[in-house]
C-alpha cells in the first residue's frame, strides 16, 4: 500500500505562482513514476506533467503547460513538487497526484488539492 497526499492549493491571483507538494509514504520500494493531473470545476481530469520517482526518470509535460509548469523530486521527502508560474483562471482545479507502481493495482490516487485563481 501507497500513501498519496497532496497539499499547497490556495485561492491566488492571475499572474502569481504556487508550489504543489505531493508526499508518498508506506511500501515506497515499488513506486516508478509520478503524475500530475487537475480536474476543473464540470470537466474531466487532464495530465498536467509527470517525472520519474526520485529523479528516476525524465520529466514530461503536457503542452498547454509547458515553460510555465515545473515538476521536480526531493528524495529525501519522498516529494514531487509541482511549481506553477504564471497562474490563470484556467488553471483553476482540483490538482491530483497519482503515483504509478510495478504492481497491482499499478496507481495510487492522492485526494487532490484546490487551486483557486481569481482576482
């Protein structure tokens, strides 16, 4: 069993930044890779980026959002950071960590964070 819990969401203004955090803790040992997805207020969750768990891999990023999204590792935090720069009202949504494994049930689902921007 993995532990997934995401925090760092906030009510911010169009043009500021936040860092999401996105700790996994219990049976680490089989954790590959990292995803970061939203879900905006009536529509369907969308990739947003992923990287390697502790700098195992190389990060990807989904178009819309690449230059201003940055998704990074602290090892010793068992962490991926999801720094976003530039904030729009478009990127208002619930932001969900899903950690990928090598065996079932291959993901885990943290509950999600709210990002709020609006002036």
């Amino acid at each position: 069993q993995v532990q997934v819990v995401e925090s760092g969401g906030a009510l911010v203004q169009p043009g500021g930044s936040l860092r999401l955090s996105c700790v996994a803790s219990g049976n680490i040992s089989g954790i590959y890779r990292v995803e970061w997805h939203r879900q905006t207020p009536g529509g369907q969750r969308e990739y947003v980026a992923s990287t390697g768990f502790k700098n195992s891999g190389v990060p990807h990023y989904e178009d819309s959002v690449k230059g201003r999204v940055t998704i990074s590792n602290d090892n010793a935090k068992n962490t991926v950071y999801l720094q976003i720069l530039n904030l729009k009202s478009e990127d208002t949504a619930i932001y969900y960590c899903n950690v990928l494994v090598f065996q079932a049930p291959y993901h885990y689902w943290g509950q999600g964070t709210q990002v709020t921007v609006s002036s």
